[in-house]
C-alpha cells in the first residue's frame, strides 16, 4: 500500500509520499512515488502516485517521453493546471488499458501539484479513470493510498492561510500516524515544498526510517496527547 498527501495553502503546496512497495509480506523493499518536471521561471509540478507500480511506471515514462519529443500536448505545453490534470488523466488510463488490459487489480491514482507562469498554482486528485477533484478553501489537502489513519490531524489543524512550517509538521505527523499503524506504508518519506508564485524547483529532503528529527517529533507529539488526557475530567461513573 502506500500513504501519500498533498496539502495546499496560501503560502505553498506541500507534497508528501511514503517509499514501501510490497509484494507479500516477505518482499518489501523501497521505491520512490514522486516525481518531479518544470522550467525554471516558467513551470513546476510533482506527481505522487498510489497503486500499481508498472501502470505507474508506464505513466511516467510517457510523460517523458512527451517532454522529450516535444509532443504537442505534454507537461510544457498545458496552460493552467486544470489542463495538466487532464492530460495526466488521459496518460493514466490509457496507460492502464493499453499495458496491462486495465481492470481494478491495475490502476493507478496521482496527486499533482504545481503552477504556470500566468495562472494559479493547483493541487489535483486523479483518479484511475482519468477524472478527477481539485483542493479547495474548504478541503486544502487531499490524499491517496492508505489515507484513514492520517486524516484525523489534517481535519483539525489544516487551515489555508497557516505557515509552510506549520502544514509540514501537520503532515509529517499524519504521514507517521500512517506508517505506525500499517505496516504496508514505509518510509524513507520524501517532503517537496512549492513555494506560491516561485516558479522554481522546490525544497526537497528524504526522511529516512532513523532520522533524527522524525525521531524526536514521534516523542513529542505521543508525550503531548498523554498529558492531553491528563486535561480532561475523567467519566463520573455516579452521574
């Protein structure tokens, strides 16, 4: 399974994505789910993925392959990121129906996030047919894969207008709800920041499974929520 999240505010969209891959429970190894294209000044995106790793596979490779031939619609040509989910959701489900014939057992859902020169950024749910749901004011993160045990804290701190600081915490915090409470999700995590209107390559890093920082945040935040139900009046079993 996999865990992948994408969170946008005013500031910037954070993208976050586990690295497990399973074939049983006696073949798990590591591989990426992101992926990253743009033009400096011009263009940026990531593309997080959930799902079959050779639709996945084929996904990006076309999507490559239209860069590199300079294909009359492609990641370089698309004007705004309504027009970018589009066409990744075509890629998708052709993909899936051309490599392996399609069906459940193969698909393959993405998170893409960037921006245009000329247009707002955005951040994209596509789903395996091809469609697909933009965030909003009112949802400013969407999810992907194993998302159930990582949703609680996104519901109550995302806001659009908090720090990137702040939404990074938030979802590394959901990203380790996730990977403690299924053994499917995995790390290393990889964390990329899109700065809003930067239109250059974002902030990178790859948090492995003994990084420090994810160490000290994992104590913190279970010391907090102990002490949280210190604060609360116990059940009057007499009422």
């Amino acid at each position: 399974m996999t865990y992948c999240l994408g969170i946008k505010i005013n500031q910037s969209i954070v993208m976050m994505s586990d690295s497990r891959t399973s074939a049983g429970v006696d073949n798990i190894s590591s591989y990426s789910k992101m992926w990253r294209f743009g033009e400096a000044g011009k263009r940026q995106f990531v593309l997080c993925s959930a799902g079959n790793l050779a639709t996945t596979q084929a996904v990006i490779a076309t999507i490559e392959r239209d860069i590199k031939s300079a294909a009359e619609v492609s990641l370089l040509t698309v004007e705004d990121m309504h027009k970018a989910a589009e066409y990744i959701g075509q890629v998708s489900a052709e993909c899936q129906q051309k490599t392996t014939g399609g069906g459940q057992l193969y698909e393959t859902t993405l998170l893409l996030a960037g921006e245009i020169l000329g247009a707002n950024n955005g951040l994209y749910l596509i789903y395996p047919q091809g469609n697909f749901i933009s965030s909003s004011a009112q949802v400013p993160y969407l999810q992907i894969g194993e998302a159930k045990y990582g949703k609680p804290i996104l519901e109550q701190v995302i806001q659009e207008q908090m720090s990137t600081d702040r939404a990074v915490l938030c979802g590394l915090v959901s990203m380790d709800a996730t990977i403690r409470s299924n053994l499917t999700v995995g790390p290393p995590i990889e964390l990329y920041v899109l700065e809003t209107g930067s239109l250059q390559q974002g902030r990178y890093l790859c948090l492995d499974e003994d990084n420090e920082y994810m160490r000290n945040l994992r104590q913190t935040w279970y010391g907090l929520m102990e002490k949280a139900f210190d604060q609360i009046t116990p059940l009057d079993w007499t009422a």
